[in-house]
C-alpha cells in the first residue's frame, strides 16, 4: 500500500525520518534471516535431456520452470559419471582424484564433508537419500547431519518398492522421498524461527535405472511401452553393453523409457519446489538442483554411465536460486563449472572458512554478477572404476584413456565427440596432458584407497550390480581388471 493511500506523505512524517536515521546509523538494523540452503539431486540426469537445455520432448516442465526463476550454467561437469563418486566431490569439495571413492571404498575421515563443516557454524543438517550409494553410512556419506533419512530403508517404502525379493534393493519413487521431506518442513521452520540456519540435501533414484515409472509417465511417451516392459528392455541394454552394438529401435525406446522416467521425477521435484512456496521457504532459500552424472544412450557404443566420460556422461543440468532478498534475478551462464563448486559456494555463502583440501571455487562472484569468470576455469573428470581422466578447458576436452591413450576434441566445432584430434593436433594434446597432471594431486585417494577399504561385501557387490555400476567387463573373475578399491 503506497503512503498516500494510507493517509500521510512518508517525506514529511517525523517518526519515519527518525527511525529512517536511526537504520542508516547501524542501531536497531533488522537481523537477516538465517540461512536457508537446499540441494536436490537428481541421479543420472544427463542435461542434454531438460527443456532448459534444449531438448524439445517436454521432459521437465518443472525443473524447466525452476530453471527461469534461477541462475542456470549452461557448460557444468560433474566429476565423474558414477553416484559414488560424483556424491563423494559434491559432499567435500575435491575431485574423484582426491577422494578416489568407489562402491567399494570409504570416504576418508581426513576430507571434512559439506554437513559437516555447516553443522560447525551452527547449522540444523538433515539429508533424504533415495540411491544407497549416495547416502550409506558405510560408504562415510551420512557424517555431519543431524538427522540422516535413508528413504530405501524406511520399513513403509521398503515393503512397498522392493524389487526383488532375493536382493535387499528398493526402487524408491519420487513421492516416497516428497512424504520424507514433507514430514519435516516443521521442523525446518521451528530451526529457522528460533534463528537455526538449515542444510537439507535431498537426493531422488530417478532417472536412475530401472527406467520403469508409473504408467501415467509412460504414456507421455511415444514408445516408452508398458510398466511390464523393463525386464526385456533392460536385457536388450545389457546385451548391447555386451556387445558394443545397438539398433536404432533399441535406443529410440530406451531414451523414450529414460524421459518418462525423467518426467516422473520431474514431477517430484516440482511438488517438493510448490511445498517449499506455500511453506514461505522457498523466496528465503538457496535452492540448488543439479544431477550426480548423466547417462549414455549408446553415442559413443555405451548405455548408462560408470564407464567413460563423453559429455553424455558428466555435462549436468546445475540451476542455483539465491535467495530474493538477493536481489540477483534470473541467467543464463557459459561458465566452466563442475560439482566441487558447489561446496565451495555453500561455505561461502555460509560465511564458513574453506577448508585446505578444497579443489573447486565459489559461484557467488559469478551469481551477484561481480565477474565473468572464475579464477581456475578448467574442468577435471574421473572415472575411478576404469582410471580414466579427463580435462576440459574452454572448448577443448582431453581424455586419458589407458592403455588406450589419448583423445582431444573440440566441443564447438563437434559437440557429440565423434572426431578425436589428439594425432591432428599433436602440441594442443600435449599441452593440456602436461595441464591435466598439475591439477591431479600425486597423493590424491591415500584415504580411501589404503585405510578405509570396505571389506568384499556381497550385498553390496549386488547393489552395486542391480543399479549397474558392474558390468561384465569389471567383475572378478571376467579377464579384466576389477574395480579399484
């Protein structure tokens, strides 16, 4: 309501000038709300599948819609292509060559997580995890929240959503981890009434394989089939993983299959961001959504993820929201960033000391519009289950493949990396190989590696199988070399 409208002209009234003065002079200034920070993950959400990124097919209207009223990055990375250690960057800050986190490993208690070092500024930490391999307590994910929810092992959705009965393995769905969250918005708001600041990290399966949703998502589709259609399917995947070969129906119907599934997901997170509006916390929160790792669909001989780390595999949506009282509106940035950015962004936010072990960089310069870009604009990525490495820098992506070697390809001029230049352009690929080994810490993994080994465990050898971070090429046994430990 205008001054007019009420009655009185602000100029000339005493007591505004007064209490107009009294601000300006620093006493009695409002204290700023906490903070309030969430971060949805979607798993193997590759980015070349959003409307915000160009796809036309209307898989993620509201995750699109998100997208407009946030800081979009149009060239983000994650750093690997699996869950491990993709969660493992995002939650500490450090590449894949740090950290060197697998299924098989834990992480190493000397790399201090993202809830942690907020619990230490006074923080309420609360995660909601949906794929065991990004919250397990075994695996080290779970340090630093107060509460953590393992959404698979509430006794309610494990009856419901376990696939088979002879493997401890439950395909949550998107409301399942809504119900989750949903349960503890209350206490959320009791933290921030009483001036508590709160990290809630909310993790949904979907996309993720089985790429079996309900049927309502289905039939958004054109051949994406029936609910009963997977098990085929998914034997269809796995033997053109095989093989090396796939006809062209077998990828139309499984990238059909992976946007209903995206949409399902899609929808979650649209009634979690609707949830947070009508509970008055999404205007206050940084909201960042993002995916752990993309997924393949047989570009480069290969469906899924885990096994390279070609642009289908890493480039991920990365959306940020700050808050409104921000004042920072909507973008669209061309950036280089990759996950461990992430943290570093947080803490700063935060106002929490950033740890020496950090290798990413805060986005908030590049947010409030102070720069450009970032101080250290290069990309590293890692597959620890196959030691393969790789760098971006500008338009350029080198890959070290061994034993294979090398590869170069310069993502303007091909963008789907089917021509490798590394012969053509001989000083370039040596350049950027010299580059890549100075940002790869020579003592890099030491923790996960040497101390913190998880025994051979054959549940979670079958986990990792169900969710196809094995194949045939790395199991024990196959004439290839296993997994790294």
């Amino acid at each position: 309501m205008s001054s007019e409208r009420r009655g009185f002209r602000v100029a000339h009234s005493p007591w505004f000038v007064a209490i107009v003065a009294l601000l300006a002079s620093g006493c009695g200034a409002a204290k700023p709300p906490p903070a309030s920070i969430f971060v949805i993950a979607v798993d193997a959400a590759s980015a070349f599948y959003f409307g915000a990124y160009g796809d036309a097919h209307g898989a993620t209207p509201e995750m699109d819609r998100f997208a407009r009223e946030a800081v979009l990055f149009e060239q983000a990375y994650s750093q690997s292509a699996t869950t491990v250690s993709s969660t493992a960057s995002l939650l500490t800050g450090v590449r894949g060559t740090t950290h060197r986190m697998t299924g098989r490993t834990k992480l190493s208690p000397k790399l201090p997580t993202l809830p942690e070092l907020l619990a230490a500024q006074g923080f309420a930490t609360r995660g909601f995890v949906a794929n065991p391999f990004a919250g397990a307590e075994k695996l080290g994910f779970a340090r630093g929240y107060g509460e953590m929810v393992e959404v698979y092992s509430v006794p309610e959705v494990a009856k419901k959503r376990r696939l088979d009965e002879s493997v401890d393995f439950v395909v949550t769905l998107p409301e399942d981890v809504d119900q989750q969250v949903f349960a503890r918005l209350p206490a959320i708001r009791a933290d921030l009434a009483r001036g508590k600041p709160v990290f809630t990290y909310v993790h949904f399966l979907q996309p993720h394989k089985p790429y079996d949703p309900p049927e309502e998502y289905l039939r958004a589709f054109a051949g994406a089939g029936e609910p009963g259609d997977w098990d085929a399917l998914h034997a269809e995947f796995e033997q053109a993983n095989r093989t090396g070969h796939a006809d062209p129906e077998t990828i139309a119907r499984l990238e059909a299959r992976y946007r209903a599934n995206l949409r399902s997901v899609d929808a979650g997170i649209g009634a979690l961001l609707e949830k947070l509006r009508q509970e008055r916390l999404y205007d206050d929160s940084l909201i960042v959504l993002l995916a752990d790792h993309g997924d393949a669909f047989f570009g480069h001989h290969q469906f899924g993820h885990n096994t390279t780390l070609y642009d289908d595999m890493v480039r991920i949506p990365l959306m940020l929201k700050l808050p409104a009282r921000e004042g920072v509106g909507p973008a669209r940035l061309t950036a280089l960033v990759e996950t461990v950015d992430v943290a570093a962004t947080l803490l700063d936010y935060a106002g929490a000391p950033l740890p020496a072990e950090l290798e990413g960089e805060s986005l908030l310069p590049l947010l409030r519009g102070r720069t450009r870009e970032l101080a250290h604009p290069e990309v590293v990525m890692s597959t620890q289950m196959r030691d393969v490495v790789a760098l971006r820098v500008g338009d350029y992506k080198y890959i070290l493949r061994p034993p294979q070697g090398e590869e170069l390809y310069d993502l303007r001029a091909d963008p789907q990396e089917q021509h490798d230049l590394a012969a053509a352009q001989p000083e370039r690929t040596r350049a950027m190989r010299e580059q890549l080994a100075s940002l790869v810490r020579p003592d890099g993994g030491r923790g996960a590696r040497d101390e913190n080994r998880l025994r051979d465990d054959p549940r979670m050898n079958e986990l990792l199988e169900k969710l196809g971070y094995v194949d045939d090429r790395t199991k024990p046994g196959s004439g290839e070399p296993a997994p790294q430990r």
